[in-house]
C-alpha cells in the first residue's frame, strides 16, 4: 500500500512539474506576442507619423507661397516708410533741433489762470 501512494504521489508531482513546464510556456509565449504587438504597434505609428508629416509640407508648400508673397510686399511697404521718415528727418531735422534750442534757452514764466492759495 506505501509503495501504491508512494506511485501515486510520484505521479501527482510529475503532473504538477509537466503543468509547471506548461504554464511557463505560455508566459514566454505571452511576454514574446506583448513584444511583438509592441514593435508593430510602433511601426504602424511612425509610418502614421511619416505620412502626416509628408501631409503637413505638402500642404505647408501649398499654402506658403502666398505668404511668402505677402511677407515680400509687408517688406517692401515698410522699406519705402522707413526711406520716407529718412528723408523727412535729413529735410526738418535742423530745423526741428533749432526750435527745440529755441524752446529751451527762451523761457517765459506764465501763471496759470488758477492758482492754488497756500
């Protein structure tokens, strides 16, 4: 009879060593199918990524042109502005200088019209 449970308790053990060995292998089956979805799930989002970006200047490229041609003319209306205050400052600019002199050395007291009584 000991050597009966003794067999069968063998047997137990070794059933219970095989599940083990199964159990084991479908985690490294589980672990290796995670990685893999992981790597293709990263692929899948750089091409996703790619494709956008070739999108995005495709559409950038489009619709650049006409800024470009708007920042050309912003630049060229302030060019001309500037050359104008230039211009007016080498014509006034003397006379400008002058009457600030003038408003400076010539100095009139006026009182005001209301006065504050201390």
């Amino acid at each position: 009879m000991a050597a009966q449970n003794s067999a069968g308790i063998q047997t137990l053990l070794d059933a219970e060593r095989e599940a083990q060995k199964i159990v084991q292998k479908s985690r490294e089956y589980r672990t290796k199918r995670v990685k893999d979805a992981r790597s293709e799930a990263q692929k899948e989002i750089e091409e996703y990524r790619k494709q956008k970006d070739e999108e995005f200047k495709k559409f950038e490229k489009e619709h650049s042109s006409g800024n470009k041609a708007a920042e050309e003319q912003a630049e060229t209306d302030a060019q001309k502005e500037l050359d104008n205050i230039k211009k007016i400052g080498n014509e006034q600019g003397n006379k400008v200088v002058e009457d600030l002199v003038k408003a400076v050395m010539d100095v009139r007291p006026q009182v005001p019209d209301k006065r504050v009584e201390a």
